[in-house]
C-alpha cells in the first residue's frame, strides 16, 4: 500500500493535470476516449499498442484523472 501511494505522489508531482491539450489539435472528445481506454483496459492490452499510442494514452489518462 505504501508503494502504491509513493507512486501516486510520485505521478502528481508531474502535474500532468495542468498540461494545456488545446493547442494539440486533439479534441476534447478524443481526449476522452483515450482517457477511457487507459482507465479501463489490463496492461497486457494496453503494452500492445504502438509506443505513440501508449505515450497518448497515459497523457490523456493522467489530464483527465
């Protein structure tokens, strides 16, 4: 339990919440989606994605968490 915790402050400290996603050109709606699948999917799904789409994904998990 207290690694799990490290690693949630660890992850806040990035302040990945405040990263400014307007300008990227990526909707709010398809922000959401990768949100979504990032919460919901196992790992093992998500390690098959392209390094690209994985790198996505845990950006738009962590703005919108």
């Amino acid at each position: 339990m207290m690694k799990a915790l490290g690693r949630v402050s660890e992850i806040a400290a990035l302040r990945l919440g405040e990263v400014d996603t307007v300008g990227t050109g990526v909707s709010k709606r398809r922000m959401l989606q990768l949100a979504r699948s990032g919460m919901n999917e196992k790992a093992p799904k998500l390690a098959r994605h392209p390094d690209s789409m994985r790198t996505a994904i845990l950006l738009a998990t962590l703005t919108w968490v």
